[in-house]
C-alpha cells in the first residue's frame, strides 16, 4: 500500500503489486482519451472566497 497524505486534503491509499505478480497493460492512448472523454468531470464554478481571493467550490 503506498498512502500519500496531507492534514488539509485526507489520504490517498492506492494498493500496489510486484509487476511479476500483475496483469499485461493493455490499455492504450486510444482506450484513455475515450475514458477521460465520458468520466471527465465538468469544471466546477470559480467563486469569491473570504478575503477576496479566488476559491473553487464544490456543491
């Protein structure tokens, strides 16, 4: 397990193997723009923060 952490945003636990142990890769450039097309989220609307600052917020 590799856990990349941060005391203002959480954790990020991500599980990882031997690469002798793992699956071909076999997704490519193709197969990724098309996941990225149809998963990507909007961008989300750029508000007025205290202070006067920018901050994005999430709904």
């Amino acid at each position: 397990m590799v856990t990349i952490r941060s005391k203002h945003l959480g954790a990020l636990v991500n599980e990882v193997g031997a690469i002798e142990t793992l699956p071909a890769w076999s997704f490519g450039i193709r197969q990724l723009f098309e996941y990225l097309h149809t998963h990507t989220v909007p961008p989300l609307p750029v508000t007025t923060g205290v202070g006067g600052g920018l901050l994005e917020s999430r709904v």
